[in-house]
C-alpha cells in the first residue's frame, strides 16, 4: 500500500503534503497559543480536531510549546503522526477538519520549542579544515581530537530566538593581530553559520548514557538553525574555554520543528570515518542525512551546503553528549556545526566564502566579506520525502539591524 | 540604631542571625514543596505567616523554586527581607511565627533555583596562572585576553544538581600526551573547583546590556558551587571549543540561596587590575567579596581559598556577559570560576594542590592527587555579617560514586 495523498488543497504533491507534516504554536487575532501542524498553505489546528475525537492526548496541542508533546515519547509521536495521516488524506474526515484548517497567512508562529540546554558541535569536516587552513596555516587544518569525537561546546539557550527576530550587531572587545590592546565597538566581522537542530523530546537520567542506537527514541525532530557569530570577538575571547560572547548574542531556529519521522527517506550512509570512532560511537547503516541546503542573503542564493557530506552523524552526536552521563531534558536543543561541503559554493558561513574576509564574492551585482547592517539572510533547507518528492524543513530567516 | 537580633531559640549571634537569612524550597514529610527561610537551626514556613499577615507578595513562598520570588526584582526583595527581619526580631510576633519554625532536621531540602542558563568564569588571576604554568610552562602562563576581560564559557544547566547529589565517575575519551590514540574509561583525574555562584532574579531584555552598575538590580543571591572537573576528558577535548563532557557530567550547588542583601559588609576592594578594563568593565568602590572559603575532603580541611585574591569582580562578569546584547532570565547562574589564593593552601582545585597530579598531598593520614571513588568533599563558605559576626553561606557537599 502507498500512503495517500492529502485532500487539503494544494497540499498533494507540494512539499507539505502528509509526508512532512511539521509543527509548530501559533495565534490568531487575539486566540490563545496552541500547537498547529502544517498542511499545504493551511494550519490544521489541532486543538478542536482533536477534542472532537477524542484523542487521549488532545492536550499536548492546547499549549504554547511543543515541549509537553515532545516529553510524551516516540510511541506517541508514531501515535499522533498516524491520527493526523489519517485524517488528512481520508476524505470522510474533512467536514471534521476544514473548519480548522486556518490559511498561514492568517496566523502569527510564536517560538516552538522551551530550549533547555543548547550544544553546538562543529561535525563538518570540510568546515573544520577550512577554518583550520586560514587560522593555521602553517600546520595540519585538523585538530588531533577532531577526527576521535564531534567536538562541541555550550551555547546560550537563553538566546535561542525564533526565525524573523531582527539581529542587532553585537558591540564587544575585539583586537586587531597588530595591536597591543583590545578595542571595543560593533563587531566588523558579523557571520551566519548554516546549520541544523535537532530537538529532544524524551528526557534521560543523570548517570545514564544514550547510545547512538536510542537516536530516536529521544530526538523528536529538526530545525533549521543560523548560528550568528561575530568573527573578531570570537577570535579574542576563545582562548582558552571557547566561544562566549563572539555567539551568544541569537541563535535564530525555524518556527516549524519536522518530526523525525519526515526524514524516513532522508537517511544516507555517512561519507566514511578513519580511523574508526571508538565503539561508543559506532553506528550501524545510514546514519547520514540527505538534507539540501540553500543560503541566501538578499534574496541571491550564495551557497548550497548538502547535509549528507557531514562527517560525525547527529546519532553520534547525542551518543557522544551523554557519554559522561550528562542527562537529557525536555527541550534539548543540539546543533550540527556549520554545514559546508568540500565546494566553494557549498561552504555554510561567510568566512568560508569570503576565505577570512579576503575575497569579497558576489551577491547578485554586489559583494560582500561579512554582513552590512540591512543584510537578510534566509536559510532553506529541503530533503526526501517518502511520497517521492521533497519536503521543506522549517526556514531561518534575519536581518542586521545596528 | 543597631540592628537587633532575633528572639528565635540559639539564632542571636550565631552565623543564621536575621543578618544572613537564606531562602530555600523545603518539604516535610508528605506536605507541598514551598520556600522557606533558614533562622538558626529552624526553617521558617513563610507560607502560612505570610498569608496570615496578608502579605501582597505571600504566593512566591508557594512555590517549588525560588524563580517566581527571583523574578520579582529588587524592590520586592528588600521588601520581604525587612518583612523577614521585623518578624524575627520583634517579640510581639512570636506567637504568630513561632508555630512555623520548623526544625532543620524535620525537613529535606529541594533544589533551590530553576537554573537557565549556566556561565562559568575563570576570574582567580592565581588559578589562571597556576594552570597556564602547569600546561604550558614554556610560555607566560596567563593568556594575551585574560586581563583584558573576564574569561567564560556556558556549561550545562541541565545537570546542575543540589548539594549532597552523589557524583558518579564519569567515562570519556582521554589521551595520554605519548599515546597514538585516545581510549574510552572511567576518568582518571576526577577534580574538584571550589567557587562561588551568582543567581539572577530580575531578567533584561535581549539587545540590552546591563551595566556592572546595575548588577545589584538583577542579581538576587549567591550559591556556593563545586564546578565537578575531569581533566584528563577535558584536555583531550576542549581545544578549540572549550570544556564540555569533561565538566558536563555534574555541577553542585548549594541547597540555601544567601540573598545579595546579607552580603552588605563583605564588600571589599578588588586586589587591582592592571591594564585598567575597558569603561564597560570599570567598576566603582568596593566590587569585591570578602568570603572564606573552605575545601574538605574527607573530614579534612586541605584548603582555604580566600574570595577577596579574585581578580574580575561579579560585578564585571555580569556586564561582559550582557554587553553583546545577551539577555538575562530569572535562574541564570554565573559562577566565579575556581577560587585560589596566592598561597598553597589556598588553592580550589585538586590539580593544584597536586601541581597536575605530581606532588600528592596530605588528607589526614591519608595523600591524594585526584578524587577516588567515595571521597567525600564539602565546600564552606563564610562572611562578615551585618551584626558584627559572620554568616555562613550554602555549603556543597558531595560523595564520588564508581
């Protein structure tokens, strides 16, 4: 049996047919937030629906975080994910559900997710050399740990901000190579970096870790992510506890989260890691993901980053978390790294395409090193489907504001 | 007029007289979480006095954390610490308190904040120095940024864990300098540092620094804390990204949150800053802390590190934290980073005490380098009082388990 089409209107075949299917907490006028799931151009809103059926877990919409939906755990999700199919693309369903199909552009998206914890790793190979070749030129662009585990280091949750929020250019203390003290002013050196979240829905406990086979049993789904850094504070301040100030300022996500489920089409062997990850980190078949990256700052796409050339898989990544025994919550936020490929035009932040701010590349019929106040940068993010064509993830979007 | 003491049964004169008065979130036996204030040996139930006295601000007390009484702001602090102070002082309330004094070991004491976001410093100029002179001893052991700005990093509020909590050993990756590749293993060089928290009450909002000036507006009380360290894990992966498995297993708190206010005789200078910080840094008056510390392992005192030899005052990490336009939340904690004095014995961490492990010291009878499985560490910390003795703060315990 394939699975059906939706009935929704324009929903079947576009990338937001059944087989995506993503979440997110909307308003309306003056409604209360709850939880929505996108169909086609529609929100469904679930509340109603699934008051009206009498769903056991009607109450995880009627909030204004996914955070309760995404504490119940993979059995509900499945649950949940099966009940919206259902009634999405059986047509004795819709005098039931149009009424609560809201048009998009009749609602405000608010923040998904509550973030708990925020971790960035740095799991792209090609980005890790990149930035090694113009920090240490002389010497090999990969640290000796880097090919042994996703490096990775804490971020500001508390900055964690939904797509859309303006970005003011950070003010902070940077030094030039030449000079004998630091300055303080806006940064001059302001970046994205292209990459992908993965949220945690079901929490672990102190003391236990998460192997790399529990991906997901605890992950519930995806976001896109911009990681805004300001280049010349980072360079001051990171040694030798790593980045503070130069990314703590916004870290921008999508509005929608796309269950993990949407991605059943998305898994691609990874590119192959030498020398072997020790056995904790060892993952059995394709533990990759097929996800394509477009970057585009005022309206010009400057690079195509493709997912599925990371080194260190997202399973990995969360293995290799709580291997100390560090615990999960709710809310969990953790993040790829920049997502680069070995191509000029597929590396995921402007340092990349600018090599250290030295040659400025075209955007349309300008030029840019980093972003001008103004710049609107908007990251789209695509993969397979399992009706065979492809899904849209959630799009980040922000601009610099002084 | 001189502040009187409390009429409360061994409280006059003690280190918990109406000068010190740290709040907490208790339950006894069966009953509802809720805050309480320690007096003397007893806990005051503020829930009920408060009510009974119809006080505006009784429903932070019915709280499982001190977040809502946090978020309050500091006009509402002074308010209820004078409302505190009045009724511990004055005889004729005694009858209506004394029936809610609630002997300590009546009661279990409950993780005291709902920590957000979670930032270590590193702001001990001697702890700084005694590393940089271990790690890297052919070169300047403090770093060009260090006097420049308080060095930090974010760590992991999930596994921030109340004092008593029991530590397991936590396994990582660790390389030793002349082997080819790293192996997986219990940590080898399991550690402690000694410092002290700050918890914000009053948030800011993003795009808004909050000046050191203002530091007394948003920070509500301090925690001692035991920043759990295990350094083999940490130095094979922190470069360049800075500490993450190798301190995310665990971090103690105190269970008693001393409020900024019982703290008004422990200012004192900072030993000097030279070069003299940027004008977001600078700070006017006594922006020091004249806290003892004290380290015991194993019943034995092996350290007394002093917080007045720090270097950044609390003051200046808040505003370095915050002058990107990061905004504060209600339980953000900041920590100090290891406290070490000048002297041998007044250092924070084991692998000072041990010079990397080299030099083991004496505990007792007994000698160490790095923490075996059941040593037993509890951290004390003590001030000037307003009354003219001193007050105790939260102390930190903690047992290593395998």
């Amino acid at each position: 049996m394939t699975t059906p089409t939706s009935w929704v209107e324009g929903a079947a075949g576009s990338p937001y047919d059944v087989d995506n299917l993503p979440y997110g907490v909307f308003t309306r006028a003056d409604e209360d937030p709850r939880v929505g799931v996108r169909i086609g151009d529609f929100v469904l809103d679930a509340t109603p629906v699934s008051a009206a059926d009498m769903l056991d877990l009607h109450h995880v919409f009627e909030e204004r975080s996914l955070n309760p939906l995404m504490a119940e755990g993979p059995l509900a999700w499945r649950s949940l994910r099966q009940w919206l199919t259902g009634l999405l693309t059986d047509e004795t369903e819709r005098d039931l559900v149009e009424p609560h199909l809201i048009p998009l552009d009749e609602v405000e998206l608010l923040p998904p997710v509550e973030v708990a914890d925020y971790v960035d790793f740095y799991a792209s190979l090609d980005h890790a050399s990149n930035v090694g070749k113009m920090f240490r030129p002389d010497q090999e662009p990969l640290l000796p740990n880097w090919r042994h585990l996703p490096v990775g280091y804490h971020g500001r949750a508390g900055t964690v901000v939904p797509s859309g929020t303006p970005i003011v250019r950070p003010s902070g203390q940077r030094k030039a190579p030449d000079a004998t003290a630091p300055t303080f002013g806006p940064s001059a050196r302001l970046d994205i970096e292209a990459e992908l979240g993965f949220v945690v829905g079901a929490p672990s406990a102190l003391g236990t870790p998460v192997g790399a086979a529990s991906f997901a049993d605890h992950v519930f789904g995806v976001v896109g992510l911009n990681d805004w850094s300001a280049r010349d504070i980072q360079a001051w301040e990171y040694v030798p506890l790593g980045p503070f100030l130069g990314k703590s300022f916004a870290t921008s996500i999508s509005r929608w989260v796309t269950p993990l489920a949407a991605l059943d089409a998305a898994w691609v062997d990874l590119p192959g890691q030498d020398p072997a990850p020790l056995p904790y980190l060892a993952v059995d078949g394709p533990a990759g993901l097929d996800i394509s990256v477009e970057v585009e700052l005022n309206g010009e796409v400057v690079s195509r980053p493709p997912y599925s050339s990371m080194y260190w898989s997202p399973a990995q990544m969360l293995a290799h978390m709580t291997v100390n025994g560090a615990s999960l919550r709710t809310g969990d936020l953790f993040a790829s790294g920049t997502i680069s490929g070995p191509d000029k035009e597929q590396r995921g932040s402007l340092l990349e395409l600018s090599w250290g701010g030295k040659e400025p590349f075209a955007v349309g019929d300008d030029t840019r090193t980093f972003l001008e106040d103004g710049d609107r940068v908007v990251l789209r993010y695509t993969a397979p489907g399992t009706l065979g064509g492809r899904i849209a993830l959630g799009e980040v979007a922000g601009e610099v504001v002084s």
